[in-house]
C-alpha cells in the first residue's frame, strides 16, 4: 500500500542469488578439451605459442605449440590432436593424440592415440600405442614397486603369540 510519506513509487531491491547450481561447462561446448580425471586442469589453446618450462601441480591439456621442458609429476599431461610439442615430458600420465618430439617419463604410463606421432624415448611403467600411431624411440619399462605384502601364514595355521618370559622370583 502506498503511504504520503514515500516521494513516488519504489522499486524493490534486486540481489541476485549466486548461481551454485549451473551445469560445468560439458565436453560438447569445448569438442578439443580432454575431460579432466581428477582435480583441476590447465589448458594451452591453439592460439598459443609456449617456450621455455612447465612446472605445476595439475593436469596439463596441449592444443597449441610448446616448446621447452614439462615437468607435471603425479599428473596428466595430455597433447590434443593439434598440439605440436619439442619438449621432454615427465608425468604420471601422457597421452599424446597431437605431435611430440623429445623423452617421455611418466611414472605410470605413456598412451599414443591413433593420430598420435611420437620421436622420443619412452620410460614408463606401462605404454600403450594404438593401430595407425607413429613412434620412433626406444622402450624403457620401469618395473613398478611392489608395495611390501604382509606376512604369509600357511592355510590354518594358528598365529602365534609371543609368549611373555616367566617371571623370576625375587630373593
């Protein structure tokens, strides 16, 4: 209801709500971006020209040029189908779908994708290279470290228990 004492009509305050419910952008919007595993991911576009070196704590997507060193240890480093990399790699995992020249280390595995082209040395634990790849490099495979097992005990038999010292009697 109107009152006299307020000059004319009143507009009511609009505060927009922070949208915490809005849909990550899909793979759909963005055809050239790998999904992420895990975590955050920091991309090199088409556009873009890189010289000199990577070093971080994230996964890495190469769609430009990048030349230098990339050292992303425990992460993925990923080179899109137009990424044209001159650089060597150490990772936890690389995938290479573009071009790359230069050693490849990765503590887990290297995985060159059908488009993918690769002249370099590879040293992982595991590789992985599709139909219709190119590669040209030496294979060196890490042997991954055996967690230390538990104790075996033979089926049935009963755990022993270390048995406390009899007590001497005191004189």
């Amino acid at each position: 209801m109107w009152k006299p004492s307020q000059s004319g009509p009143t507009t009511p305050s609009f505060t927009p709500e922070p949208s915490h419910s809005a849909p990550p952008a899909s793979s759909a919007e963005y055809p050239n971006r790998a999904p992420a595993t895990t975590g955050e991911q920091a991309t090199v576009g088409k556009g873009l020209f890189f010289k000199g070196e990577i070093t971080g704590s994230e996964s890495l997507f190469i769609d430009g040029k990048v030349e230098g060193t990339i050292v992303l240890p425990g992460n993925r480093v990923t080179i899109g189908r137009n990424g044209q990399v001159a650089s060597n790699i150490t990772a936890r995992e690389i995938v290479i779908m573009g071009k790359v020249r230069g050693d490849v280390s990765a503590s887990d595995r290297v995985d060159i994708r059908a488009e993918g082209a690769l002249t370099g040395n590879v040293s992982a634990a595991r590789i992985s290279i599709e139909d219709g790849a190119f590669f040209k490099g030496g294979i060196d495979i890490k042997k991954v470290e055996a967690k230390p097992a538990a104790e075996t005990k033979p089926f049935g038999a009963a755990t022993a228990s270390a048995a406390p010292e009899p007590s001497k009697p005191a004189l």
